[in-house]
C-alpha cells in the first residue's frame, strides 16, 4: 500500500490522549499544523507543542471542530473517553479507536459514539509504534472502515488492512494474537527465571535451540493439540513436577499451573469423546 494519498491533502485530525503513541504519530512533518490533540494530563501540552500540534484550555475547545478523530488512550480508558469526547464532536465525526481492548469493549464504544452522532472505527495497532511509527500495521473494521482508510493513508499510515465490516473483528484479531505473543513473552520469563535460579540457564537454552522446530503457526497448534489431546494426562502429571520445581527455585510457577490444567482438560475432553463414540 502507498505511503500516502497524493489526491488527498493531510486531514485536519484530534488526537484523544497523547502519550507515547500520539507523539510518534504526530512528529510526521505531514501532522505539523494539522493535529490539535487533548490529554487529561496537562504536562503533555508540552510535548503537543515540540510537535506543532495545538491543544485547547479544555475538551471542547480542542476537539470541538475536528470530525476525524484518533482515540489515543490507556486500555482502561477507551471507552470513559468515548463517553466523554463524543458528544463534543461534529455529526459524523469518525472515531478511529486505536486502543487494545477487547472486542466487546469496542463494541460499547461504537455504541455510545454512533449514539452522539459519530461514525466508529475499529482500529488494530498490530506491532510496537517505535521504531514502525506511521508504517506500523493496522487492521481496521466496522461499517466507516473504508470511510476511514483514506484519511488515515493521507496522513501517512503506510500498512493499513481492511479485515471487515463488523465492529470487533480487528480488535480480535489483535487480542487473541495477543494470547500466544504476550504469553510466549511470560513463559519465557518464567522459564529463564528457573533456569537461572537453578544455574542451568545456557544448558536449558541450548536445549530449547535444539529442539525448535521452523514451521507454520497452523501446522504448530494441530500438533500441540494433538499432543495434547493424546498424552495430556501425563504431561499434566510432569508439569506438576515442574511447577513443584520451580517453587523449589524461588519462582511461582503462574504460566505452568495454567499449563497442567489446559493439558489435563484436553485429555478429559478426548477421553469423554473415545467413550461417546464406543
């Protein structure tokens, strides 16, 4: 997809809430004298204007006439701020709501703006702003999705995807990726944590090196499932070992308590299965 849209001059956007996400975004050179932004902290007016981007002496005055709007906000604010900008905003002002909450919270957000008048968009930040900034993937969903794609290409977002036009199905795709990434991120941890306590740290890596597997992600999870389904009592039972093990070393086994769980349930579901098709 083209960095920008050369037919389309630079939209006149707000920024809701300007942390690490809006001050990437809006030191573009494209976003200088285009952005007017407000953030419940006052101490990041400062950082608005090191980016040329103008704010106001309270909500309304500086988001009142900006009918293109990105929700910029901590998770646990997403839809606080939906209830309290909307009806600040333009008829039709479309709401681009970036932030990573679940499905079910967009869905609440789009309901409240759609009721002050606004056109809501289901927005995905799909990596890290920094280093990608304005070429970090994004999938949009939701009715304005298309409405909002070419605004968001003129302001220099370079890798955006349409994946639907149901309110939910990008924040999906996010927060069930979320599951295996984050998670991968905290088994890791608590794994090296053991390895480390246990002084085996460079044999245990070594071992995980060896045994890596390069495959594609759907052939991977058949496999674990299949894994499981068959030998999940068992594994269960040594995980149980491992969970004593790392409470052994001083690390509290939090990923590996799940683990014996989710292995045994899937034993139990296949064993329930075998019996029902005796």
């Amino acid at each position: 997809m083209p960095d920008s849209n050369p037919s389309l001059p630079a939209a006149r956007v707000a920024l809701i809430g300007f942390g690490e996400a809006g001050e990437t975004f809006a030191s573009a050179p494209g976003w200088r004298g285009e952005a007017r932004a407000w953030d419940i902290v006052p101490e990041r007016r400062g950082a608005m204007a090191q980016c040329g981007v103008a704010t106001g002496d309270d909500p309304a005055s500086a988001l009142g006439d900006r009918a293109f709007v990105l929700s910029l906000v901590t998770a646990d604010q997403a839809l606080p701020a939906a209830r309290d900008y909307a009806p600040l905003l333009p008829e039709g002002t479309l709401w681009c709501d970036f932030n990573s909450v679940a499905p079910d919270t967009k869905r609440e957000a789009a309901r409240v703006v759609e009721g002050a008048g606004g056109r809501y968009v289901d927005v995905a930040v799909m990596a890290p702003v920094n280093p990608a900034r304005l070429a970090v993937p994004l999938l949009l969903s939701g009715p304005h999705a298309l409405a909002a794609l070419p605004l968001l290409q003129a302001l220099g977002f370079s890798n955006i995807r349409n994946v639907g036009d149901e309110v939910g199905r990008a924040s999906a795709i996010k927060m069930i990726r979320s599951v295996m990434v984050k998670g991968l991120e905290a088994l890791s941890s608590e794994c090296a944590a053991a390895a480390e306590a246990a002084g085996v740290f460079d044999e245990v890596m070594a071992s995980l090196d060896a045994s890596e597997k390069h495959a594609p992600w759907a052939e991977k999870v058949a496999y674990n499932r299949e894994r499981m389904a068959t030998h999940g009592a068992r594994r269960a039972a040594e995980m149980e070992e491992s969970a004593k093990t790392l409470q052994g070393l001083g690390v509290e086994p939090a990923m590996t308590r799940g683990t014996v769980r989710l292995q045994r349930e899937a034993a139990e579901k296949n064993k329930a299965k075998k019996e029902q098709a005796a």
